[in-house]
C-alpha cells in the first residue's frame, strides 16, 4: 500500500467520522477508500469499516450524550434490537440478493429526501408522535429494520436512523443524531461480533481508522450541538443526495452495467 492511499485512507477516515457524527452516511466515504486497498476483499473492506466506524460512533455518541442529553429510554432499547440484527444481517452479507435491495433503499431515500426539503418545519420542533408501549415498540422496530440492515450493507445507516426517529418518532433533528449515535455504536458492535471471529477485520488498518474516526466524530459532534437542529438539516439534504447518487450509480450499473 502506498503513502498516497494510506492518506487518502486516514481523510477519509476523518471525514467519515464527522459526518456520521451529524447525520450519519460516513461509511460513503470510508467503504469506497478500504477497497483502494491492493488485494483487500469486499467482506474484509465491510469488517474493517466496522470496526474503524465504532470508535467514530462511540465518540460522538458520549460527546452528544455530555451535551444533549438524548432520549436514552428510546435509543437504549432501539440498541439492543439493532445489535442483535446487525449480527444477523453480517451473517447473511455474502448471500443477501443486493439487486433487489438496492432498488428499494434508493427510492425510500429519494421519498424522504423530497419530503424533508419541501417541508422545512420537519425535524426543526420536537413533538413526539406515540407514548408508552406504542413508542417503544416503533423504536424497537426501527433498531431491528436498520440494524439488520447495517450488519448486510452499511452505508447510510446512521441517516436511516436520524430519518426514522425524526419522521416515525417525531424527534428534532439534534437529539435523533444524539440517539442514532448509540444505535449506531451497537449496530457496528453487532456485525463485528461476527467479522472479527471470522477473521474477517484487518485490525491494523481498522485501528488506524478508528483513531481518525474519533477526531472526525468529536469535531462533528461538537459542531452539530453548537449549530443545532437546522444546520444538521442541511447537512443531512446534503448527505441524502449523496447516498441517492451513489446508490442510483449502483443500480444502474447492476442492470445495464
């Protein structure tokens, strides 16, 4: 591995830590660069990217729980089920049928997109939607839906969250990235509780990752409580497009590549 992509590596790194710090999506920029890595596999590129994402999520998760405070009797819960998703999606990665997947993913992510920029109001007032055991089992759901798919795919997981806790939930757009960061947390611990045995994690790179992660997780978390509910809004239109291009990318080649 040359200087160059070892780099382009810890940049990436870097930048993926801050954006999963406020909205999620950083796996967009972390996967692509793991598999600029000369002989790396693909189910070794999803591993490492696990665990060099854990450090980046735990970070701005425990910067955001100092600060704001986030719902942890919804997110804790919401944990618990994705954890245990998340490892049942790694172990599927290899064989889930990622044509009929990606489809799917891209269009809800065009839906949302649209819906969250012709309407401003979303996301920017808290007004919770269930109480009780109405709000529990949606969130439960929601861990057990996007955790799953975390452990299979990965990239945008952090994003899906902030959108199912802002739309479904009806969480502001700060404490849904304040709670989406411990989801996320249990959701790369799920997948490498099976990586890691495997033998799947190349641990000198995902660490090297990890330390890069962690200074992009504390300076995006930081910036998103100092700026709050509005400028992750953008950021998170910003991101949306992002995973919308790429994803398209990947259809279209899958189908007429």
């Amino acid at each position: 591995m040359t200087w160059v992509t070892l780099l382009l590596l810890i940049a990436a790194g870097f930048a993926a830590g801050w954006v999963d710090a406020v909205v999620g999506g950083g796996g967009l920029l972390q996967l692509p660069a793991l598999l600029m890595v000369p002989g790396i596999t693909p189910v070794q590129a999803l591993a490492t990217n696990k665990l060099g994402s854990i450090f980046g999520t735990t970070t701005s998760a425990i910067t955001y729980a100092r600060r704001v405070h986030p719902a942890m009797g919804t997110a804790l819960p919401m944990a618990a089920a994705a954890l245990l998703a998340s490892y049942g999606g790694a172990v599927v990665a290899a064989s889930l049928p990622e044509r009929i997947i990606l489809p799917l993913i891209l269009l809800a992510l065009i839906g949302v997109g649209v819906f969250t920029a012709v309407k401003p109001q979303v996301g920017q007032l808290e007004k919770l939607r269930y109480v009780g055991m109405g709000h529990l089992s949606r969130a439960v759901a929601i861990g057990l839906i996007i955790g799953f798919y975390d452990g299979v795919l990965g990239p945008g997981t952090g994003t899906f969250l902030v959108i199912a806790l802002v739309t479904i939930l009806g969480y502001n757009f700060l404490n849904s990235s304040a709670q989406a960061k411990v989801v996320n947390v249990a959701t790369n611990l799920g997948a490498l509780l099976y990586f890691a045995p495997a033998g799947h994690v190349l641990l000198g790179l995902g660490l090297l990752l990890g330390a890069a992660n962690m200074a992009g997780g504390y300076l995006g978390a930081r910036m998103a409580i100092a700026k709050g509910s509005k400028f992750i809004r953008v950021v998170f239109l910003l991101v949306v497009f992002s995973l919308v291009l790429k994803l398209g990318y990947d259809v279209a080649n899958d189908f007429f590549g």
